[in-house]
C-alpha cells in the first residue's frame, strides 16, 4: 500500500467506527502459510474454512481494536505473507 492509499483507508475508518472498536479482519491464505497468519495474531482465535478444494483456507477475526491505525498495522503484518489476500 502506498502512503496515500493508506491515509485514505485510515480516514474511511475513523470516519466509521468510534475507537476503540471491534474491527472484523479477513484473510485468506494458500494451503501451508496458516501458521504464519497463526503466529501473527497469536491471542485471537480465529473462525477457519477451508476451500472446496483444500487449496486455501479462510479467516475471520473480530477483534477489539484501539485505533486506526491499529488496524493498519495488522493488514501492513498480514501483507508479508505470501500469497495472503486481505478483504
């Protein structure tokens, strides 16, 4: 994400939720790179899916967030992981 890109996501949050709030992140991963999502977010338990084929596995996590850029920091995270698609 460019710098501009990120303060505009910035803004479109603080503009929706009055933190600190319960943000819903969503990932999904390719078979293999669920531990490195695992590992980042160690104190949340996550709700997991499979795909029809075994070839990705889905993650949703809602969690209590102080602010914004809380938030940030967990997609900026997430994004290291390769083949991690952020919704």
């Amino acid at each position: 994400m460019e710098n501009n890109q990120i303060e505009k996501f910035k803004e479109q949050l603080d503009q929706h939720h009055a933190w600190p709030a319960v943000y819903t992140f969503k990932f999904i991963v390719p078979t293999g790179k669920e531990l490195q999502l695992k590992e980042l977010l160690t104190h949340h338990i996550p709700q997991e899916k499979s795909s029809k084929n075994g070839n990705y596995t889905s993650f949703t996590y809602q969690m209590m967030m102080p602010s914004s850029q809380a938030v940030i920091d967990i997609y900026i995270l997430a994004s290291k992981i390769e083949g991690l698609i952020a919704l």
